[in-house]
C-alpha cells in the first residue's frame, strides 16, 4: 500500500444535524478510492453538556497492519538503524491489529473543552491517495512541496473562476454558520 499525502482537517459543527450523510461521503470516496480515513474523531456536545465521543476510520484491518507496520519500521530506523527497522516494523503492525487510533482520549478532552454546547468538532486525519501517481511523478521529475493550502472562494473571482455571488455562496457554505 503505498500511502498518499495524508491532511488534517479540524471541522466545527453550530447546532448539528448529522444524518450519516458525511460518513456515507467519506465512504464513496473510500470506495472509489480517493481517499481514506486513517482515524477520526468526532465530538458532540448537546445543549445541556452531554459529550459523546467517536472514532472512525476506513483503512481495512490489513491496510492498518501494513501502515503500523511502515510508520513503526521508519521510526525504529530512526532510532536504531536496520535492526530497529525490523523490531519498529513487528512493534507497529502489532499494535495496528485492532486499527490505528492516532487521536486519543487526550485530544477528545482537547477538542470538548473547546466547542460549546449544542456544537460538535470532527479531526480527521484524511490520506489523499488519488494524489499518490501524482506526486510520485512530482518527485520522479526532481520536485517537491513548497506550499500547499485550500484557495479562497474570493480569489477565485480574480480569476474568473467564479463569480462574486458563488463566491459568496462558497465562502457561507465552508464557513462557521449561525
């Protein structure tokens, strides 16, 4: 499995309305193979302060295998050279077997005492692996990330991307709403 550029996106809910309709999204790019969810962590907080905690990913049992696998043998490598490799390779498929959780109960009480009630917070932790041919040509051809970032929807009207009123739409439509 070769893994893709991965991103961390931390996305905040006002009053939520979840019907299933975002992890039923992250499904049909999983399934296309767009991209995966290495782990997720969503929060919910209701109006009277109940929390409740969950955690997502779609890596299969296999792909979490040889991804702990691969981060431990680089860590090990890092530490101890080639011996290290293979002992970090063994350590981290070992303790991907039940999957990867990078986001742990000390993020969870992060992200809780930061949204207010009747909100919810969503980190995922998202691999682009459409980007994988990509970038491996990218770096084939000599290149390397210099920069990367989400373009607003105003500059797209510099452009002639879009014009000033589905700019407008786009940036309400990504932004925190009342």
């Amino acid at each position: 499995m070769a893994i893709g550029p991965v991103q961390l996106i931390v996305l905040g809910f006002r009053h939520p309305n979840f019907h299933g309709e975002v992890i039923e999204e992250l499904e049909r790019l999983r399934q296309s193979d767009t991209v995966r969810v290495i782990d997720a962590l969503a929060v919910y907080k209701d109006a009277a302060g109940e929390i409740e905690v969950e955690h997502l990913s779609n890596l299969t049992t296999e792909e979490a295998i040889e991804l702990g696998s691969k981060v431990g043998a680089l860590v090990g490598l890092g530490i101890e050279g080639e011996r290290g490799m293979v002992a970090g390779a063994r350590a981290g498929a070992e303790s991907a077997e039940d999957g990867i959780e990078v986001f742990d109960e000390e993020d969870a009480w992060d992200v809780i005492g930061e949204i207010p009630p009747d909100s919810a917070a969503a980190l995922i932790l998202l691999e682009h692996h459409w980007a994988v041919p990509l970038r491996d040509a990218i770096a084939r051809a000599g290149g390397f990330r210099l920069s990367d970032g989400f373009v607003s929807p105003f500059d797209l009207v510099e452009i002639g991307l879009v014009s000033a009123e589905e700019a407008k739409e786009l940036h309400d439509l990504e932004s925190a709403s009342s």
